[in-house]
C-alpha cells in the first residue's frame, strides 16, 4: 500500500540552527500538508501546497517558516532559526484531489530544538 | 476558527465490549468529519469520515454518528480487540474550497481495550 514517507525519523538540533524535514508523499498525489503535534496537545495545521504554492497558512506558519517542493517527489518544511517551542512531532500528509479530504500522514519527525 | 472538544480523553474497555467517543465542533460550516487511529510511533491513520449531508456511517465493527443541529459526532467501536488500543482523533474541516482544507483537531482520546 502506498504511504508518506519522512525523514528523518528524529532531528536534534541546537536553538537558531536551520533545519529541513522532508517527506515524500503518495505518488499520485497533488496536495500536500505539514502538521504538528506538541507533546500532549492537539494535532495543529501548519500549511497546505498546492501547484506550487502555498493555498493555506495557520498562525504557526509565520516567517521562520518555508516549504518547497524541490522536485516531482519530495515535499520539504524548512525552519530558518529554531526556537525551543519548535520542538514537536511534525507530520507531512497528502491528499490526491481537492474534493477529497482524505489525508494520508506520514510517522513523523520528532524534532527536539536544544 | 473552528474548535473541536474531545471527550474523554481516556478510555478503558474490556475486550469485546463497546467504546464510544464523543466530539463537538463550533464552527456550522464544517461539513467533512474524519476520525483517525494513531499507533505508536505512526502517524495518524484515517479510519473512517463523515460528510454533513449523512447522519450515520457504517464501517464493519465501526461507525461514525453526526448531529448537525448539536454540532457534535461521536464515533463507536463494537466488539472492541486489543488491537483496537491506540489513540484516536476526531477532526473537522470546512473543505473541499480551496484554501480550507485545513483539518482542526480534537485533543485525542487513549483508548485501552483490556484482553
């Protein structure tokens, strides 16, 4: 069966260090998602890609935040300075068509901001 | 925005017997209602949804229930398995218009399904 890839599965990095999580999504796909899960609270929407471009942002996405799709696969969350309240679970998903919500998530990178 | 309230947030069965969580939303123009299943150490997986035009789902051993007028579904689990541990979530968006597919959360309920 198909699946959202990430990677990697854990990042450590020290507060104000650039980091990049990647993700692969389902193939076949055509709409992309970052979300975030702080220890203990709810599953938080991030952004939405669509042809290219950014469709949505929360709050939570401020400057500090970039995504890109580099290539035909892969989906990548960049964040330019980190700050300790980064650290998080952060799941990449991926839906095929606009009409259909059903997301697919990845297992997420567990990011731990020092 | 939308918020969504999740309850309880804990839930302890024993095997073979039914589990029933319950969520409410605030927002009336949501009309996509997904629940997901969440193991550890894997990221969410969507085990079944509803659409506001449809009041009730049937998926084998799972089912999804939608008031609209209360702003709340809840979703059962019968003839619950250990394998049915995990934690679960339900969620709410207002798609499918572009630029609002963004799905709101609940806080998750740890589901404990005792052998």
């Amino acid at each position: 069966e198909p699946e959202v890839t990430q990677t990697p599965s854990h990042q450590v990095t020290q507060m104000g260090q650039e980091v990049i999580l990647r993700c692969v999504p389902i193939s076949n796909h055509l709409y992309f998602y970052w979300y975030r899960q702080i220890l203990g609270q709810k599953v938080e929407f991030l952004v939405s890609f669509y042809n290219n471009e950014i469709s949505e942002k929360s709050e939570i996405f401020d400057d500090q935040f970039s995504v890109e799709r580099p290539d035909g696969s892969n989906f990548t969350l960049k964040i330019r300075s980190t700050k300790l309240e980064d650290s998080a679970m952060y799941f990449c998903a991926s839906s095929y068509i606009a009409t259909n919500e059903k997301l697919f998530f990845g297992s997420g990178t567990q990011l731990s901001v020092l | 925005g939308e918020n969504v309230e999740q309850h309880p947030s804990t839930l302890s069965v024993q095997e073979g017997d039914s589990a029933v969580i319950k969520c409410t939303y605030s927002d009336s123009a949501s009309n996509y209602f997904p629940w997901y299943k969440q193991e550890l150490g894997k990221g969410p997986q969507l085990i079944i949804d509803i659409r506001s035009n449809v009041g009730e789902k049937k998926d084998q051993r799972i089912a999804v229930t939608l008031n609209k007028t209360a702003k709340h579904f809840s979703l059962h689990i019968t003839e619950t398995q250990p394998e049915d541990s995990a934690v679960y979530f339900c969620a709410a968006s207002k798609g499918p218009v572009p630029g609002r597919r963004a799905l709101t959360f609940g806080s998750g309920t740890r589901l404990q399904v005792q052998p």
